[in-house]
C-alpha cells in the first residue's frame, strides 16, 4: 500500500455561531499539537466545500489508508454531507466533508502507538460527551479502543453506529507484541469488544476469515457484511510496457518483474522473498522491484550494497500519482500475511495488483483467505513463509512459459473485475449505511 503524502493548506480559523471556531477545517503540523500552530492557541484551518446542510453520518477514524479519502469521497456523493474526526486529514480537501482533527497516528513504537490510541480515544469520549447533535457513527478500528468507548456510551448517549473493522482486536494488539494471548486485560477488552459488535447496527469487515473472528468473539447469530478493500479498475489496469515511463526509468524490457509494493516493517513476513532473490539472482530472465519504507529495508539495501542482487531495483514509497505505473509493471506482485495475522487482518495490496494484471504470489498460511482466493480463481499461487525455493522455482516457470502467465495476468484482471470494483463495493456500503443507519 503506497501512503500519499499530506499536504493540507492552511488557513486562519474562523468563528462559528457562539463564538467557536468552524469545525470541519482543522489540519496539524506534525510535532506540535494538532490543529494549533507553535505558541498559539488558534486552530489551522484546511480549506474545504462544505455543504450547508448538516452531517448526515460521522466516520471516526485515527489513521486509514490513502484509498479512503475515495471512500469518502463516494460515501458523500451517496449519503449526503458527512462529518470526519481523524488524524490523517484529507488532502486536497473533500467536497461535503467536514473535519475535525484527532490525534495523529505515530507508528514509530508500541509505546508510541498505545500513547496515540489512548489520546485519541479520549478526544473522541469528550467530543461526543460535549456536544450537542450526535448523528449516526461509522466507527474504524483506529484506534482500537474506539469501538469498546462507543459500545460502552451508546446506551446512555442514545448513539447509533456502524462498525467497520479493519483488524481484529484484540487479537491483532496480541499479534503486534503488546501483550500475550493469556493476559486479563485481553479477556476484558475480548468482552467490550464482543458487547459492542452486538449492539452495532451493521458490522462491515473485509473477508469471510474476518468475518468468522467477529462471530466468535460476538455469537454465530452476528451479521457481518464482508465488503473487500477494491481497486479503481479504470485508473489501475495493465499497461504496456513500451508505454510506461518508470519502466523505462528502471531499464525494464521484456525480463519477468516480480514487485513488492508497501510496508517493509517487521510484521511482514519477506524472508522468503527476500531468500528467492537469492537463489534467483543468476537468472538474467528476472527482475525484481521492491518499493517501500520500513525497518526491513535494510535487509535489502545490505544485500544491493554488497552486490548480492544485481536484478533488484530498491525504490522508496512512490507518489500517489505513479502508482499505476508501478503496478503495471508487474508480470507477478507479491503479497504477504504472517501466519500470526491470518483471520486478523486482510492485506489491502492485492486488489490493486490485480487490477493491474499482475499473477500473484502469495506468502501466506494455505488456510488463510487469500491463499484460497488465488487458487479458486487460477490467478497465481501460495507459499509457505519458508518454502522460497518452491517460489523461485515457479517464478523461473513463469519466465519460460509466457503463455502460462499470460493465463494467470487475465484471470487475475478478470478477477478484479468480478469481485474487486471499488466503485461497485462502495455503492454497496452506502447502501447497507443507508438502510440500517439512516433511514430509521
């Protein structure tokens, strides 16, 4: 997943009725406290179009990928106006949707994204026990606590939500280090999270893994609607590479590219990746790429600096702008999932890379969703985390029979037609919001 970079404009605050300043504008500098400019105390503000009419739904969230801002952006043109407290400000600014600034998500430590979570949950707990209107919510998990506060104030603040659960927590906190799958805290934090799941008018999650852990945790009887995280199939789709100006920038002619595009920190499982580089890096047939940031980069800029891997290309994160160039160049794009974040968690770079037309190589558990998903639909193939000569040998495969890949590259295009239209998925969110949430 390729994070766009914020850049919000600013703009001096301006009251609103009473005396406060105009929700739905504010942006942070990062290192200071969001919203407020160093030794002041007025808030930025981020200019927007927004509409007269009040907010129709309030999505909270901390942090949220790049691709949500078109989310939103379609959930206003279905639902109405909508109001968004978050940390991750959209830039350029949404028409219909106000803002409100949260605390920003800081990923740097445990420690560091306990400290976010915590403060931004108690933002949240003030704003909404301050205020006056309370529309009906879409609440995400992040932070994490924030479906446990609003399951617990929902009852005597008479709120009305939705629930859109990106990971599953605890278990995910579990995964991620914080604590041990035995400690009390996780058994209690297991029960607020079941509570709030029942008392929620719709659960959205994003696989039927997913989907399974939330009946667990809440009771078979809980409804959960499974809507994936999809691609825009008219902006990203194969791209000849004659036509592509990054492929010429990497000298790529008609060599095999295996891509690796996202988070390279320590909960993604890239030793086997990494492994095949290895054994493959004789083969003048096959090139790799790999973009992105993370403390697991350095495994691969060692192995370049040494000259160990001669066919790897090692990219930062690109633009937002020239992700479909860089998806298009893959003939295969890898996608991982640790064992301990099977059911957890769904990794959202596989639409993407379908839609593009590239086979995928999927390092993951066998029982896991995605590794099913690409052997139903003959699209690419799955591999244990330490099976890297199985994933070098078929990568070999597929440089030497074209026409096999060719067959993989369609069904997996075809795929993301089916299943992975963002715009199609979207509408069927704000269709499910709108009937459980807003026409009661």
């Amino acid at each position: 997943m390729l994070p766009s970079r914020l850049d919000p404009v600013a703009r001096p605050a301006r009251s609103g009725p009473g005396g406060r300043s105009g929700r739905g504008r504010s942006c942070y500098c990062p290192g200071v406290v969001p919203g407020v400019l160093p030794g002041r105390s007025l808030p930025l503000v981020v200019a927007s179009t927004v509409s007269p009419q009040p907010p129709r739904l309030l999505v909270l969230s901390q942090a949220h990928p790049h691709f949500f801002t078109r989310w939103l952006e379609q959930l206003s043109r279905s639902l109405g106006p909508l109001e968004l407290w978050t940390g991750t400000v959209p830039s350029p600014p949404l028409p219909d949707v106000e803002v409100e600034p949260l605390t920003p998500y800081v990923r740097e430590s445990n420690r560091s994204r306990l400290r976010c979570w915590l403060s931004a949950t108690a933002h949240v707990a003030l704003k909404l026990l301050t205020r006056r209107e309370r529309p009906p919510l879409l609440v995400l998990t992040n932070p994490p606590f924030l479906p446990l506060l609003i399951g617990l104030l929902a009852p005597f603040l008479r709120l009305r939500y939705a629930l859109l659960e990106w990971d599953i927590y605890p278990e995910a906190v579990s995964a991620m280090g914080f604590a041990g799958e035995k400690n009390p805290l996780l058994r209690i934090w297991r029960s607020l999270h079941g509570r709030a799941l029942r008392g929620a008018e719709l659960v959205i999650t994003l696989g039927d893994g997913m989907a399974d852990r939330l009946r667990e945790a809440a009771g078979d009887d809980l409804a959960v609607e499974v809507i994936p995280v999809a691609a825009d199939l008219e902006r990203l789709r194969p791209l000849p590479r004659s036509e592509n100006t990054l492929a010429t920038e990497l000298d790529l002619g008609d060599e095999l590219v295996v891509l690796y595009s996202g988070n390279l920190g320590a909960t993604h499982d890239l030793e086997a990746l990494l492994a095949a580089m290895h054994e493959l890096k004789d083969e003048t047939g096959i090139r790799f790429v790999v973009a992105g940031e993370g403390s697991q980069r350095r495994l691969f800029e060692d192995a370049v600096t040494k000259g160990q891997l001669p066919q790897l290309s090692l990219l930062p994160f690109q633009p937002e702008a020239r992700l479909p160039e860089l998806l298009a160049l893959a003939d295969v794009g890898v996608v991982t999932l640790a064992a301990r974040l099977s059911g957890i968690s769904s990794p959202s770079k596989m639409p993407p890379l379908i839609a593009a037309g590239a086979a995928l190589a999927v390092i993951a558990p066998a029982s896991d969703d995605l590794s099913s998903l690409v052997v139903d639909a003959d699209c690419g193939r799955s591999f244990r985390s330490d099976d890297a000569v199985g994933l070098a040998g078929w990568l070999r495969e597929l440089a030497a029979d074209r026409a096999k890949l060719h067959a993989l590259r369609e069904n997996a295009r075809r795929l993301a037609e089916e299943r992975y239209d963002e715009r199609r998925c979207l509408e069927r969110m704000a269709a499910r919001i709108d009937e459980t949430l807003l026409r009661q």
